[in-house]
C-alpha cells in the first residue's frame, strides 16, 4: 500500500485530505508544519508528498529544499499547494505540481495516481 505524507498547518485539511486519500486505498500520515514533516520523513520514506506552502517556522518552500538535499528522499514526488498563487521563491525548488485551493478532488486524485504511477 502507497503512503501519502500530508503537510499543512490547517488540521481541516489534512483531516479532510487524509480521509479522501485513504478512501482511495492509500496510507496517510500527517504533519502540522514543515520540521514536523522532515522528522515523519526521516522516519519512514512515503511514496509522495502533499505540502501546503505558506505555513509557519518552514514553509512548504522551505521543506522543499530540505527534501530534495536529503540524498534519500530527493526523488519523492512533491505536490505543492496553496491559497496563494505560486511564490516566486518556489520557482528556485524542484516540486512535482501545484495544486490552488481550493482543490478541487478529480485534480488532486489525478496527480496523486499519475505521480504515484511515474515514480
């Protein structure tokens, strides 16, 4: 079974979006913030990530860097997401996609199973 790591500082939508994508058959797990993230990373390596951006102490953007400077978790595929449009600092991290939320669910899943499928 595939593991999703959800990331996001609104415990709304990572409870919302790990319900979704273990309806779907995946495993979740979950984190409030980007350090939390790199700790649940260290600990098991999950098949993709979904990151939230504007999050506090380190942002999504942050994490990013984190992750692919981490020789293994650099090639995790990462979605990206935010209220916002995309910042410009994102452009400089190698992120899979971006999701604008709201997100709507035929999105999310089809990048989930196309990533997931390509990795």
């Amino acid at each position: 079974m595939q593991t999703i790591l959800v990331i996001d500082d609104e415990w709304l939508i990572v409870e919302l979006l790990c319900q979704i994508l273990e309806e779907e058959g995946y495993t979740t797990r979950s984190a409030a913030n980007g350090r939390e993230g790199l700790i649940l990373l260290r600990a098991a390596l999950p098949d993709l990530i979904i990151c939230d951006i504007m999050m506090p102490g380190l942002s999504g953007v942050d994490f990013c860097h984190a992750l692919r400077a981490d020789p293994h978790a650099a090639e995790v595929p990462l979605i990206l997401m935010s209220a916002a449009n995309l910042p410009p600092d994102a452009h400089s991290c190698d992120f899979s996609a971006f999701l604008q939320k709201p997100i709507l669910l035929e999105t999310l899943l089809g990048l989930v199973q196309m990533l997931l499928a390509n990795s």
